[in-house]
C-alpha cells in the first residue's frame, strides 16, 4: 500500500483507504546475492576470492546490483555481519586497517551453510520438542505414549495417572463416599527413548569429480545438512564424520565446507575400520554407518605402510576385504547404509553383495534424492531398539 499524499485527504474521508496493486515484499540485493554466495562457497570448498569471482561473472550476466549497490558493497556488508573476516599477514607490517589481508569465511557463515543446507534437503521437517526417537516398544520409558492400562503390582509411582484414576473412583464409589482403591489406578504408558550413534563417511577420491560432474559439492551438503538435524534436532545423538580416499580420517563439523577431493583411489576398508573403531567407543546401543561413495573400492593399505592399488575393474583381493569387513559389522550389531552415485552393473552387484555380507541397506541414487534418502533411513533406523 503507497503512502497517501496530503491532497488525498478529502478522498480518504468520502471513500475511506485507497489501495494500490499489491507487491510482495521483494528481496534485497543482499539477500539475493547472499544465497548465491552460499552455493558458491560450499562449491569452491571456502575459497572466498575464487567464489567472489563466480559471484562477479554471475552479475554481469544477470544484473543483480545495482549502481548504489555493488558486489564491493556486498563484500564490506559480510563482514558487518560477522560472516567474514581479514586476516593480515604476521610478519608485522600490517595491522588492523592496514593494507590488504587475506579474506575468510567465519564460524557463523559455516553455521549458515549447514542451516541453509538443512532448509534445502530437510526442509519439510518439523523439530521435536526433545530432540528424541521413539521406538515401539512400550514399557519402562520416559516419554508418554496417551495408552492408558490397569495398575499392576511394581509399576512406579510416577507412572499413575491421577486424573484418570480419580475419575475410576469417582464413577466406582461415587462422589459421597469417595475412595481411592488399587483397583482404580490407571497407569499411562511410555515409550522408550533410545539414541543414536552414527558414522557418515564420504568418499573423496577423484572420481567424485570425474567426467564433468560434481558429486563431492552435494554429499556435503548432505554432511551439513545432517550434522545440523543431529545437532539441533536430536542432540542426544552422536554424529561422527570420517572422510576417504588413499587412507582414512575424521574431520570435524565445521571442516565440511573446505572438503575437497584429492587425487586419491578408494581405500573403503580404510574407511570401515576407521568407523567402526569410532562406534566402538560409543556407549549408544543402537550404532549405524552411512557410506556415500561412486566409486568402486580401488586401494588397500598393506601392513607394512604401501599401498595396493588396482583400478581396473573389480580386484577380487580388495573386494573380498570390504565384504569381511561388512560381515564384521553385522557381527557387531552395526547396519551399513551404502548410497552409490553410480549406475554401473558390475558396481551394483558388489554393494548388493557388500550389503548382503552385512544385512544393511543400499540405495542407487543420482544426486537430486540423496539428502531425501539418507533423512528417511536415519530416522528409520534410529526407531530401531536393538537389544
């Protein structure tokens, strides 16, 4: 609605408010080159300058600022903001407002990244006022199930529904002769709260940006988007996330947007084992592994610190190892969810075999549904009770 002008008064008084085409609020400039910015610094893996550059090219191809506003402008507003900051040589010679230093992504721009992350691939998800997982057994729990049963000899106090069974008495006894007997107890029942310890790891070997196609960009945003649902939506669960290549390691949460892909073949086992030594120091029952990988196993590293290598094809010697290693999670009670970004026959019979040596799952996906997939199977087998 425009602002009336002073000679429309009259106007106003014969015929009441006058309104105007309606518009929807429009985003500002630095909201919309903000939400680029965000995709572009996740895909230059936290190189300010080189995203800043696309940012560059992208205005002069769409016209997003303007002569008031500028991508200078833009940049000076982040670091307002708190979302970057200048980090001057340590030789001396610059200080604080002198000369030019270096500029880098802060710690609130990577909470933003994984916020933005979680809106993109979760965005439908509706937060738990616990940030806990039910299961389906009903018993000895902490959270109320709305079941109501007869009161039985060793069921807790706090367990006894008063207004239910005041409401027992008061229809047994009647309100004159009001009595509270055992009979009329009723106890609601609860369900069981369980947690979840959980391994992503990633695979950064080069074949995740092979033949023209990024795959690494997106299994991080999974990995943010993840570490985000975990931390805010269930922060009684755990979430460690190991990445591999020629060897395996962990990173930390807000390493995920530097991540890159390194000129590395595929040491799976590496991976596994490095997994399952970290669930092993988990006291959670319930434990499980998500592995996102395109790319068959191509490495193993032997006892005395080489590396065997093999990329043609399927090594029969690598493989048989990954399926050991599958079986040896079954054994510990630890399902394995493999994601394959790839569509290769002979690949997909050795994660059906992978998955078969471990009773986990396997999904074949492109890259649009992975985030989807992997919340849905999250939040299955975290329902899970394993005894």
């Amino acid at each position: 609605m425009n602002k009336p002008s002073k000679n429309t008064s009259s106007q106003h008084q014969k015929s009441g408010f006058i309104f105007t085409k309606h518009s929807a609020k429009q985003e500002s400039i630095f909201d919309r080159l903000f939400g680029v910015f965000q995709e572009l610094i996740t895909h230059t893996s936290g190189d300010f300058d080189e995203a800043i550059d696309w940012l560059r090219q992208l205005d002069q191809e769409y016209k997003i600022t303007t002569d008031e506003y500028t991508i200078d402008d833009f940049i000076q507003e982040l670091k307002d903001r708190g979302f970057i900051r200048e980090e001057f040589e340590q030789d001396g010679t610059n200080g604080p407002g002198q000369g030019d230093g270096k500029l880098s992504i802060t710690e609130k721009l990577e909470r933003s990244l994984r916020k933005r992350a979680l809106e993109q691939i979760f965005g439908n998800i509706k937060r738990s006022g616990q940030g806990n997982h039910k299961t389906k057994q009903l018993g000895f729990g902490d959270e109320q199930s709305g079941d109501f049963r007869q009161y039985q000899f060793g069921d807790a106090m706090d367990q006894i529904s008063m207004t239910e069974s005041i409401k027992n008495a008061q229809i047994n006894n009647g309100i004159g002769d009001f009595r509270l007997t055992e009979s009329d107890l009723v106890v609601e029942e609860s369900m069981h709260k369980s947690q979840m310890s959980t391994v992503l790891m990633i695979d950064i070997s080069h074949s995740m940006i092979l033949y023209g196609e990024d795959r690494i960009t997106p299994a991080k945003k999974v990995a943010m988007a993840l570490s985000e649902l975990i931390t805010t939506r269930y922060p009684k669960d755990t979430l460690d996330i190991l990445v591999f290549g020629n060897d395996a390691w962990p990173i930390k949460i807000k390493d995920l947007p530097y991540l890159t892909v390194g000129p590395y073949h595929t040491n799976t086992v590496a991976g596994l084992q490095l997994a399952m030594d970290m669930l092993r120091r988990k006291r959670n029952t319930n434990k499980q592994i998500f592995m996102i990988t395109d790319g068959k196993p191509s490495c193993l590293r032997l006892p005395d610190g080489r590396y065997y290598k093999n990329s043609n094809g399927l090594d029969e010697h690598i493989v048989n190892k990954c399926y050991m290693m599958a079986a040896q999670a079954r054994k510990l009670h630890i399902p394995i969810t493999t994601f394959m970004i790839a569509s290769d026959p002979y690949l997909q019979q050795f994660v059906d075999q992978f998955t078969q040596a471990n009773q986990g799952k396997s999904f074949y996906t492109g890259l649009q549904g992975l985030g989807e997939m992997i919340f849905t199977d999250y939040e299955t087998n975290r329902k899970r009770n394993l005894r």
